[in-house]
C-alpha cells in the first residue's frame, strides 16, 4: 500500500505537474502584456517555476488524495479557463 502512495505521488507530481505548467505557460503567454515573444518566453521561464511547486506540493501534501486535487483542481480550472477563452476569440 505504501509504494502504491508514493507511486501515485510520483504520477502526479510528474504529469499533473506538467499539465499544471503546461496550462499555466500557455495562459500567461497569452496574457502578459508585453511583445508575444517576451510574453512566450517569460512564461516558458514561469513554469520551471510552477513545476517545481507542484512537486514539492505533491509530496509535501498529508495524503495523496490531497495531492491529486492540490494538483487537479488548479489545473481543471486552468483548463477551463483556457477553454472558454479560445472559443471566445
């Protein structure tokens, strides 16, 4: 049961991470207000930031079910806003 934990920790902290960066970048790149390069680029250095977070959430989190919604719901909601915002243009 315990490796079972720590692998979903893992899982999230790798690919929810990731999403949770992903969804982040591509919204702040949109939204800065600066030249689309720069904004690109700030963004992209952004998520290193963003990314290392979510993993040290991951694990820092009480359980892994903490974890996964610490990790999912920012993301979803993101993911959503992303969404809506894309089919608004």
């Amino acid at each position: 049961m315990y490796r079972l934990a720590v692998l979903s920790r893992a899982v999230a902290a790798i690919a929810g991470g990731y999403v949770l960066a992903a969804l982040c970048t591509a919204l702040s790149a949109q939204w800065l207000p600066m030249a689309r390069a720069d904004a690109v680029m700030t963004a992209t250095m952004l998520s290193f930031l963003i990314y290392t977070c979510a993993v040290i959430w991951v694990f820092a989190a009480r359980d892994a079910w903490r974890a996964w919604a610490g990790v999912g719901l920012p993301a979803l909601v993101l993911a959503l806003v992303y969404w809506f915002g894309r089919s608004a243009s």
